[in-house]
C-alpha cells in the first residue's frame, strides 16, 4: 500500500508515519517545509502548500490512502487561516484524491466540531453538528469534515463540483454560516471511486508534544494557569500513538459496503479523566505545582467575549489568552462513547493513560521541559 500523510512532519502526523513504515506502507508526506526526522525515515518528502490544488495534486498522485492530518488548529480571532487551510486545503485534498484515483481517505477531524457550550457526557456519533459555533477552528473542522463524508463513494472524476456548495471565503466570514453537505446515494461497490471515513480525537498527547504541555507548562511558570470552573468536569484524551493506530484501522476498515465508509467515529483513551486532575498530573511530571487560582466559567466567558470583539477591531493575528471557545473547553465535560470505533474499527487503546504518562515524563525531562 502506497500513503500520503499531509501534516506528516507534525505531531500526530509523524506518529502516523511511523505507524505505516512500521507495517510495510510505502509512505509519502506533504508539508510545507522539510523534516530532519522524516528524512532520516526515509520518508519521500513532497513539499508544497494545501492551499494549491496542483502542488497537492502532485502530492497525491500514484498513493493508495491519504491521511489528511494537517490543519490549522488555533484560537486566533481572523477567520482567513481557518478558511484557506481546513476548508480550502481539505477542498484540495478531496478534489485531488479523485482525479487521481485514490481509493481511500482518512481525515482528521476533531471532537469540538459537536460540541455545545453545555456538558456533553457520554454522547456518541449520532449528536448533531455544533450551533451555534464558538470559533473558527471548530466551525471549520466542522464543514471540512462534512465535506469528506458527503464524498464516499463519489467516483474518480476531474471535476468535483461538491454538490453545489458555496465555497467562497465571503460565506465563511460568520460563524453562524450553516453548510450541510448533502450526502448522495451512491453505487458502495463500484471499483472507481473514493471511499472517506472521518475521525474525532480530543486533546492528543504524548512524548514529542510541541503545542499541548509546553504551553500549559509555560503558562503555569509564569502564574498565568487558572482553572475554570468548579474543577469538576471531565474529559476524553488520546494518547498520540494509539490516535496513530486508529487511523490506519480506519484505512484498513474503508471496504466496499462496509459500516466505515462515510461514517465518523470518536475515538479516545478507555476512560475519560478530571480535566484539572490530569492537568495537575501534569505539571507534576517536571516537578510543578498543582494550579491553585481559579476563575469561574461566567467570568472566563466575559472576558474570552471581550477579548475576540477587541482582537478582530484591532485585527490583530496572535491568540488572546481567553475564548468563550477556550472557556468551554476548560470548563465543561466533554466525554464520548468510543464503542462504534471499538465495535467497527477493532479499535482499542494499546497504550494505558498510565503508561503513556509515564513515558510522556520521561520525554519531558530528557527535554529539559
């Protein structure tokens, strides 16, 4: 089997690379720059941008599988980067797996596209799509993924016109914009056309992490960690390399006719963790205190509100320090009923929580974090 990783030198993507070589794949990354580490795989590098459909295109061309990792995965209050990498590059990726015949296609989504600013415990994948959106990763990640369901079983073609929709960058300058992608009945048995499935982590972690506990350690040091919210809520995680395996099993599950064509599945660590609890787990790893200050769920959504409205006037590009987005995120339960992915995928978390924290120390302090 010949596979694409877009966002192959990231962290899930390099995870993922690992994951195929190990099993024999012929695998190839598209990224915007090149990797020392996937060089010394001896991974083929293909570089470009999402934002070509050609230098895509050519990436693409001659594999069996994509894996579309890549995405643009930030709390900034401009929507353009939203829009040209998750919408615009997943529209590139989609378009060049059918005109060059790919048989398969493996996205990346995310839990938050279903999230609402109330709890959600235990829910599973018939929950509806987010309304309205908090942010624009979350609606983004949200078409994007629509956008991949409703092209099961398109067939090969040099010209997807995705079902008619309005792509344009003026349609994805509200978050209240809705986009429902309509899902055709198409032949499941056809030879000649591409096959999708989508899946939802949340909050991946692991050794190697650049983003997730390097900035919560940062902002612990400096005394800028509170938490929000009563302490209480609870939340599913990923270990980064059982994320790694679930994705070729959604490969592998992607059969003419079978239950993962088309679907979307939650995928997570076998239990859901306290948020706060875990966070403290944490710092404890490097030797840091658990968080002592806290802010309520009220006044982090206040003042998440109050930041967006001044980060757009002053259009200002960096990430505000709080979003109603980021409040709900570290303030509510967000949970998830894993047993389609276990049942349809074969998918079952090798990793223990404990195990992968243990190792995630490790990592850590060879770092120097």
């Amino acid at each position: 089997m010949k596979a694409l990783v877009t966002g192959g030198g990231g962290f899930l993507g390099r995870y993922l690379v690992e994951r195929l070589l190990a099993d024999g794949c012929e695998t190839r990354t598209f990224c915007r720059h090149a990797h020392d580490e996937l060089r010394s795989l001896g991974v083929d590098q293909r570089l470009g941008d999402l934002r070509s459909f050609d230098d895509v295109s050519k990436a693409v061309e001659g594999v069996d599988v994509v894996f579309h990792v890549a995405a643009f995965p930030s709390i900034v209050a401009i929507p353009r980067p939203f829009y040209e990498t998750n919408v615009l590059g997943t529209k590139n990726v989609l378009a060049a797996c059918l005109k060059n015949k790919v048989r398969k296609l493996v996205y990346t989504s995310t839990q938050c596209v279903a999230n609402t600013i109330e709890s959600q415990e235990g829910v599973d994948e018939s929950v509806p799509y987010a309304r309205p959106f908090l942010g624009w990763y979350q609606m983004t990640k949200a078409v994007a993924e629509q956008f991949v369901r409703a092209a099961n079983y398109a067939p090969w073609t040099d010209d997807y016109d995705f079902e008619g929709l309005d792509l344009s960058e003026s349609k994805f300058r509200s978050l209240n914009a809705t986009f429902e992608a309509r899902r055709p009945r198409r032949d499941p048995y056809r030879e000649d056309a591409l096959m999708t499935v989508a899946l939802r982590p949340h909050l991946i972690w692991g050794p190697r992490d650049r983003n997730l506990v390097p900035r919560l350690l940062e902002r612990a040091r400096k005394g800028k960690l509170r938490r929000v919210g009563d302490g209480r809520n609870v939340i599913s995680t990923i270990y980064v390399q059982n994320a790694a395996d679930a994705h070729k099993l959604a490969a592998d599950a992607l059969t003419p006719g079978g239950s993962a064509p088309g679907s979307v599945y939650y995928i997570a660590q076998e239990k859901p963790l306290n948020c706060w609890k875990w966070i403290d787990e944490l710092l404890a790893l490097v030797g840091e205190p658990p968080v002592k200050k806290s802010v309520s769920f009220k006044t982090a959504w206040r003042v998440g509100t109050a930041m967006e409205k001044l980060y757009r006037v002053l259009g200002r590009e960096d990430e505000p320090t709080m979003t109603r987005f980021l409040a709900t995120q570290l303030a509510k339960s967000y949970w998830f009923d894993t047993t389609r992915a276990k049942n349809e995928l074969g998918f079952s978390p090798a990793i223990s929580t404990e195990e992968g924290m243990r190792r995630l120390g490790e990592d850590l302090r060879a770092r120097g974090c």
